[in-house]
C-alpha cells in the first residue's frame, strides 16, 4: 500500500471537501494565498517569537517580535491577493492589535514548554498514512501538559466570550500525537484552542482560551468504530474523491477545481 502524506491542518478538509483536498493536497494544484489567511500567518509569527523569547529569556519585547508579523504580510514567499476586505495596511493592523493583546493578556497567563513543535512524518503503515504538521504550543496546566493551538477568525470568540471548538477535534488530535512523537513528552491534559478575533476595531478583536478534550480518542477510536485515521485512510486510498458543492471554501479562490468541478452542476 502506497503511503500518503497527510497534514495536520489539513486533515478537516479532507472530509468537508475529498474533490478539492485530492487537488491541493495528490495533484499538488496550488491557488494564491488570500489577506484572511496571511492575517491569520503573521499573528502566528508573531506570537511564536514573543513566546520562544520568553521560553530562551532572549529579553525580546513585544515591539521586538512584532517585527515577524510585519514581514509575513509584506515579504510573503509565495503569492497573495489582497482585496477590500482584507488589504496590507488593515491586515498589518489587526495583526499587530492582536499581538499586542496576546502578550499582554495570554501569554503572561501560560507556561509554555515548546513552541511551533514540528513533525516530519509519523507513518502509520497499517493505514498507508503518513501524518506531519506543527504543533503552535506545548503547555503545561494543573492537569499536566497540553497543546495550545493558536485559531484565528472574525467570529472564533462570541460575544459571550467562548471560544468555538466544535469541529477542530480530530485536527487537535493529530496535534498531540505528533507533539509527542517529535517531542518525547506525554500529552495528557484537555488541548487549549486559543481563540483571536481578527475584526477591525479592537472592541471586537475578542481573545479567549477554550478546551477540547478527548481528541485523540476521537482521532484514534475505541475500537467499536472505524477512527477518523482509518475513515480518511479509506477514502484517499479508495481514489474516489466525491464533491461538496455546499462547502464554504467551494468557490474560484480557495479551490483549483472550481471551474471544472463537475460536482457543481
């Protein structure tokens, strides 16, 4: 059995979209990144080198770390395309809101044990899958240690201040098994989902951490039923990659398929 690659993140749109994700991820068909997503890259950035200096008591300040924001929205590596709805100066904006609020507010709060933790490959040879992706954080709480994953969205936090978890389970699971292959340390704790709003005025730009617990037993299974592993092992070494017109990401920018895809008609 032939084993594929299968990235952490990108594991939700296997199953929200086969069509789309055989596109990007087995014909290797690549699409422009757009301002939400590079927005969503810079406070990566950004918060990994504030939090890293922490870790290395490098004395960096928030100003310091800022600076690997400013250069993801404005040096990318690949291309990007901008629009009105997220242009440079806003994303550059929100981006250093965010990170400023981060460091004052999240990350004085977490004691954080490693930092953009990355796996090169786990392979799972049964399932002919081979699993990689970096793993934001690794914390440690009462309950011992946690991945903390950084989201990032107009509506991740309500207005009631919760983070929205629901649907970012078998993502965090593969989150903690790699974060344990790569790093050797026992994940047992709930995963943390560390939730930033990315709206234009800082009164909506709402910062919260959420739990997820159970994710690797959802990944993994209980034995009574095929795991989330097995099911995308299925699906991709069956060759059959049905369609998801009623996807969200179905549309010209986020899918190379868009214009050929014959399950939109």
């Amino acid at each position: 059995m032939e084993t594929i690659n299968i990235r952490a993140s990108s594991l939700p749109g296997l199953f929200d979209c086969p069509a789309r994700w055989e596109a990007i991820h087995i014909e290797h068909r690549r699409m422009p990144t757009n301002g939400k997503a590079r927005l969503g890259q810079a406070v990566h950035a950004s918060t990994a080198a504030f939090d890293q200096g922490l870790i290395d008591d490098a004395g960096l300040t928030i100003d310091d770390t800022a600076a690997a924001a400013v250069d993801v929205i404005y040096k990318p590596e690949s291309d990007v395309v901008w629009d009105s709805d997220t242009t440079q100066s806003q994303a550059e904006d929100i981006a250093l809101s965010l990170h400023e609020k981060y460091c004052k507010t999240i990350a004085p709060e977490q004691t954080y044990k490693a930092v953009e933790v990355e796996c090169q490959s786990l392979e799972i040879e049964d399932l002919g899958i081979s699993l990689t992706g970096t793993t934001d954080r690794v914390v440690e709480t009462d309950e011992g240690l946690a991945i903390a994953d950084i989201k990032t969205g107009k509506s991740v936090v309500g207005v009631d201040n919760n983070v929205k978890t629901v649907g970012y389970g078998y993502q965090i699971g593969v989150y903690e098994i790699l974060a344990e292959h790569a790093s050797g340390l026992q994940i047992t704790a709930p995963a943390q989902i560390v939730g930033m709003n990315t709206a234009k005025t800082k009164q909506s730009q709402r910062m919260a951490i959420g739990e997820i617990s159970g994710a690797k037993k959802t990944l993994l299974g209980d034995g009574n039923e095929p795991s989330v592993l097995e099911i995308a092992s299925q699906i991709i070494h069956s060759g059959i990659f049905h369609g998801n017109p009623r996807s969200m990401l179905c549309h010209e920018r986020y899918c190379p398929s868009f214009k050929t895809c014959r399950f939109r008609k």
